[in-house]
C-alpha cells in the first residue's frame, strides 16, 4: 500500500539527499517554534499563579512521516504519521507516569467535560470516547480499541486502522492488510498478515474492525461522495483547478 500512496504522491522522487536533510531540519524547526510557545503558554500560567488550578492538554491532529518508507506529510496509518503527542499534566494528574492503554483524539470531547466538571446537556453519556483524565489513573488496559480512517488525498483506496494492545491492523480496501506487533516491530517494518502463527490475531483484529465499521460498504459511500462532489464542479479537470492552496502561506 505505501508503494501505491507513494505512485500516487511522488514527493520524494524530486528529492535528494541534501533536500530531505533540509526537510527533516525544518520539520524539527517547526516542533522547536511550537514547543517555545507552549512554553510560553506555561509560564504565562505560572506567573498568574494559575499552574496549580490548571490541567493542560498537549497534542496534535498528526504526525508527519517525515521521509520515512520515502513518504511525506500525513495520509497513511503508520505510527509516523497516526501517532501523535498527547501530554496531560495538572491536578488529578500523576506525575512522570506513561500511560500504555490505547488512547485517540475522539477522547478528547470527554476529556474537556471532565476537566470543567460540568456536563449540563449530558453529552458525555453519548461519546464514544472516555475521559484522558480517567484513563491516566487506570490500570492498563490491553483490550481497549482504537480507531482511525483516511479517504481522501494521496490513497488510492479508502483505508482503516485499528490498534489494541500490542497489534495495529492496517486494512485497505482492494490491497493487502498489514498486521504489525508493536511490542516486538515499533518502526512497523515487518508485516505479519501472511504469517501463520498470527493467524489469530489478524482475525481478532479483522473482528474488532468490523465491529465498528463495513469497510467495504463505507468505500464506496465515500468513493459516491466524492464522484458526486466532483460533478458538481463540472468534471474532474475543473475540479483539480478549483479551491484554496492546501498550506498556509509563509509569513514575509
């Protein structure tokens, strides 16, 4: 699957060597600028004498695969780009603590009601996430499920994660899975689908999975969509030649 996301976005093959280091720099420089505006943010906290009353989240909506498989950006379910920062600290937080249970941003909605005490609709009885403030005292749990999808640019396919425990499962429609063992293959080098003696757990996976969604069923819901939006902008070369740039311009 990362042989066909990469045919479909070749960044990489326009590069060499000196131009991915510059890249991997300003990616590193980009983490720099932000972790000093969040120290900044910290500070701010602390001379208001606001950092004992104060819980603070710190996370991202991604990762970036940063060259690695010789891709860029977003777009794929490998840790590089799925995993992402998630930093809690402030009352009711145990300190220098690593939570190991499974967690994604979907449990960010409880975490916030939570965190304010007050739920006056009663939203948190119908999210499907759990509070990050409750997970982070809780004894680890190896069965609790997370979620992910991408239908949209640089995949040729609609694609689905899921991770418990120490197994991630990868399943694309129309292309091979992958299953990886975390505890033993962290970079997520070694695809274990076709491995015998992990038949068991690629079923478990492919069960947990579609206990949450039809994959099959929800490519082509996406795929109608998509074919539908495009006609209504008039085909696709007019609709390759419409909207805003995908990036935030630099700052002069």
């Amino acid at each position: 699957m990362a042989q066909a996301c990469h045919r479909l976005c070749p960044v990489d093959d326009a590069l060499d060597n000196g131009r991915r280091r510059l890249a991997v720099a300003c990616y590193h420089g980009l983490c720099t600028w932000v972790d000093r505006q969040i120290g900044r943010l910290l500070a701010a906290l602390d001379c208001n004498g606001l950092t004992a009353t104060t819980r603070v989240i710190y996370t991202s909506d991604h990762g970036d695969n940063v060259g690695a498989r010789g891709m860029w950006g977003k777009s794929t379910h490998y840790d590089d780009a799925v995993g992402v920062p998630l930093i809690l600290a402030g009352p009711g937080v145990p300190s220098g603590t690593v939570c190991k249970t499974p967690v994604s941003l979907i449990d960010l909605a409880p975490t916030m009601l939570d965190a304010v005490g007050e739920d006056p609709y009663g939203w948190a009885a119908g999210l499907p996430g759990r509070s990050l403030f409750e997970l982070a005292t809780a004894p680890y749990d190896p069965e609790r499920t997370v979620f992910s999808e991408y239908h949209a640019f640089g995949s040729p396919t609609a694609s689905f994660m899921v991770r418990s425990g120490r197994w991630k499962y990868n399943y694309y429609v129309g292309f091979p899975p992958e299953l990886f063992d975390l505890a033993e293959d962290p970079l997520e080098e070694h695809n274990l689908a076709g491995d015998p003696a992990c038949a068991a757990a690629l079923a478990a996976m492919d069960a947990s999975l579609r206990a949450i969604i039809d994959p099959e069923k929800t490519d082509l819901r996406a795929k109608a969509d998509q074919a539908a939006l495009i006609a209504r902008y008039g085909g696709p070369e007019k609709a390759m030649n419409v909207g805003a740039p995908s990036a935030t311009p630099a700052p002069l």
